[in-house]
C-alpha cells in the first residue's frame, strides 16, 4: 500500500532535493519583512493550541451523515499595495473531488520583502502545485481506504509519507519558478529593484528567493483532516462544540514580519503538519487565512469571530448569489481598517452544522465587536477629555487677549485683528470636539444600555 502510493507521487524518483533545483549556497537568507521599513509591524505570532470560544456554555452543532464539505476562497489586494501600486502577492484556492472524496483548501502569501521581486508569481506556483500533488496524494488512496491513519499505522510512517509530498509540493513549486525563469529572465527593472540581492541574482544564484512565499493547506478525506504549513498564516479550526483550534504546531523563527519560506534552503525540514481523525475530532470548518486576516485583529479571538461573521454569510439562503463578492467586499474592508496587507482566505465547512450555528455565530461576533468597539469609545474619550480642557484653557487665553484689545490695550489694529481671529478658532474647534464628545457618549449609552439580544431557536439557552 505504502508503495504503491509513494510511487504515485515520485514516478520519476526525484524528490525536492533534486540536482535540478535552483542553486543554493546553504545559507539561510533574512526571511520576509526583515529589512523591509515599508511593512507595518505584526502582532508577535505565538503558538495558538487548545480550545477557545466566546461561548460559555457548551453546544454541539453535528454535520449531517454523509455529508461532505463545501468551500469558498477569497485574495484581495491590500490597501498598503494599493497605494504603493504594488500587485496581489496571495492567492487562494479550493477544490472539491466530483464525487466528494476529498477536499482541498490552500493559501500562499508572496513575501513583501523588496528582495522577492517575483513573489506574486511565486504564491501562485505554491497554489499550483500543491493542489497538483495533494490530488495525487489523495487519489491514491481508494475510497475504502481513505482514512489514512490505517495506512499510517505510526508516527514514523506519517511523517515519511507526509515528508514525500511535502517535497513533492516543493519540487513542483521549484519546477515552476525554473521554467519562468527560463522564459523570462528577471529584468533589469527586477534586478535594481532587488537591493542587496542583485549581485547574487546576477550570478545566478538563489534565484528561488525571488518567489518567495508562504503555505498552507488542508486535505479533507472522510474521515481524515491534513494540514500542512511553511511559514507564518494561520488555520482555524471551528469544533461542533463552537469552540476553536489552531493546531498545527508553530515555528518559533515566525515573528512580527519575519517568517519562514517556501524558498528558504531548508524549506524541505521547516514543513509542519498535523493528521486529525474526524471521527474523534468533530470539525465543522477549517479555516486558512494569511497573514493579512490574522494581523488585523488585536487577538486571536476578533480572528475567530471574523470566521464565525463570514460562515454564517456563506450558508445565508438570501446573500447565495451575492455572497462571493460580499465576500470579496468584506475582505477589502478587513484590510483597509486592518493589516493593509493582502489578504486571503480559503475554508472549508460543512453546511449543516453551520446553518445549525449561525444563529449563534452571529450573536457572539456582534456581541464581540460591540464590546471591541465600546472599549475603542471610551478610550478615545479619555483622550478628548484631556485634549478639551487644554482646548477650553487655549480659548480662554484667546478670548482674554481678544478682550483686552477691544478694551484699548492692544490697540493695534492687526493686533487686535489677530487675536479675534485665534478666538474664533479656538472656539470652532472647542465646540467640534465638545460635539463628537456628545456623540461618543450617546453610542456609548446606547452599547450599555441595548438589550441582550432575545435567543431564538437553537440558541445557547435551550442548552
């Protein structure tokens, strides 16, 4: 069995290590954003395990018998590019078997370091090819052997069948960054704008830098889920439950802008990946973002909500039609108020259950982004406070100035005239703050004061 599906994957014996790779000199070279003075720092990525939920009190939303998965992927090009006219560096797929077999999501984020002059095309090979050999990897498998831990029957043997086609992943995506160059030499535009990198590109070496990006990706079988990563981004995973997992182990050399990559000399040891049996572990979504979704949330928990908020939307029988550019919609948003970074995602789920949860979904993210956007409101309250009695003390000098020029202290005219004219702006601004001071304090009372909202059927409280 293990033959024979090795063998699927490497007909040709080659693996990701092959002579025919691009040169490496060994050394390890700065990772994404390092150098780069342009990116907005990153929230610190540590390692996200075990169970979270807003949710207090236990449910179980179970997919139907049978039932198979359903999927959405969404890039969208990230305010800060669109500014600086840079292109999309994500890009995003999902695909469904046609007889529902397997499924498969992917996300790959192109670095933004000014070195990885190509890696809008770079993201696009990972996407290629890790949908070309996940396919090969689960067609291989019948359907009555398609739950691999009985294929697997160790640790030892997962990770050496996992290792197979993470490398094949990596030749596949090495294979197409050597034919584009063929195709197209990087320019000299490419090469002046490659900074520090130019000299070795020149030379022809580490030309694979240039196409630098992230991965990952989910497989999901009948009754398996595989999930493999290089690089920062996160997968989510939403429980029948309602609480969620990140559980694919993390890489500690992925911090704030810095990140491991597909085009690193040691890419083939820096995959991570992570088997769940489904049938012990009850998924009800699987969700891949880079890490433009994941740096526009001050904590992962806003990350979930924005999940559970765009879950509900995709199983809404009135937004069927208009949901993929709704989608589209909702991540330009997420990155203009956010990261402005580019921004992918990519889910699978299983309708049932998601239908079953919406109704709570909705309510906790709305609860969640109420209490978010209360707690913004009155810390920016506090600041106008202290801003307006500095505001109130300024208009008072002016005023006592426009005063005593009126009275024949000051009697010259452009004196006099000056100190009106600093009176009158300090009192309009004194009263556009007192005005949104007004309006911040209304929101406030009506955050505080609405209802909780009444549970409807399937709720939390006919637990």
């Amino acid at each position: 069995m293990l033959d024979r599906f090795v063998k699927s994957l490497f007909g040709s014996g080659q693996d990701a290590r092959d002579d025919s790779a691009p040169p490496s000199s060994g050394e390890v070279p700065p990772r994404e954003g390092a150098e780069d003075e342009g990116l907005s720092p990153a929230h610190d990525r540590e390692p996200e395990s075990g169970a979270e939920s807003s949710s207090p009190d236990r449910v179980c939303f179970p997919a139907g018998e049978g039932e198979i998965p359903l999927s959405f992927a969404c890039s969208v090009t990230g305010a800060s590019h669109l500014r600086k006219g840079t292109p999309c560096q994500d890009a995003s797929a999902v695909y469904a078997e046609p007889r529902g077999l397997y499924h498969i999501a992917v996300v790959s984020d192109g670095h933004g370091d000014s070195t990885c002059v190509r890696s809008d095309r770079g993201s696009a090979f990972a996407v290629e090819s890790t949908l070309e050999n996940l396919k090969i990897f689960a067609g291989s498998l019948t359907e009555e052997e398609s739950r691999l831990a009985e294929i697997l029957p160790t640790s030892k043997h997962e990770d050496m069948v996992v290792r197979k086609l993470t490398d094949a992943i990596l030749y596949g995506w090495r294979t197409r960054v050597l034919a584009d160059l063929e195709k197209e030499p990087l320019t000299e535009e490419e090469l002046t704008a490659a900074g520090r990198y130019a000299d070795r590109y020149r030379k022809g070496e580490r030309l694979e830098h240039a196409y630098g990006a992230t991965l990952i990706a989910a497989l999901w079988t009948k009754d398996q889920l595989l999930m493999i990563q290089q690089g920062d981004g996160q997968l989510d995973l939403i429980l029948a439950d309602d609480t969620v997992q990140t559980p694919v182990p993390w890489d500690d050399r992925c911090y704030a802008n810095v990140t491991t990559s597909i085009c690193d000399p040691d890419a083939a040891d820096s995959f991570r990946h992570l088997l769940l049996d489904l049938r012990e572990v009850p998924v009800i979504a699987c969700c891949i973002g880079s890490d433009g979704v994941e740096d526009s949330f001050g904590s992962p928990e806003g990350r979930y909500q924005f999940y559970r908020q765009i879950l509900a939307a995709a199983v809404d029988p009135a937004r069927k039609e208009t949901f993929p550019e709704d989608l589209k919609e909702t991540l330009q948003d997420l990155t203009a108020k956010g990261s402005g970074d580019d921004t992918s995602a990519a889910v699978l789920y299983m309708e049932t259950a998601v239908r079953a949860a919406a109704e709570t979904f909705i309510r906790e993210a709305d609860s969640y982004f109420s209490g978010e956007e209360l707690s913004l409101l009155k810390s920016r309250l506090g600041s106008m406070s202290r801003k307006h009695e500095a505001l109130a003390q300024k208009a008072g000098e002016a005023r006592k100035r426009a005063e005593e020029a009126r009275k024949g202290f000051l009697r010259s005219k452009t004196l006099l005239e000056d100190a009106e004219s600093l009176e009158e702006a300090a009192r309009r601004e004194l009263e556009a703050y007192e005005a949104e001071e007004a309006a911040i304090r209304e929101r406030i009372s009506q955050l505080e004061g609405a209802p909780d909202p009444v549970p409807g059927e399937g709720s939390d409280s006919e637990e």
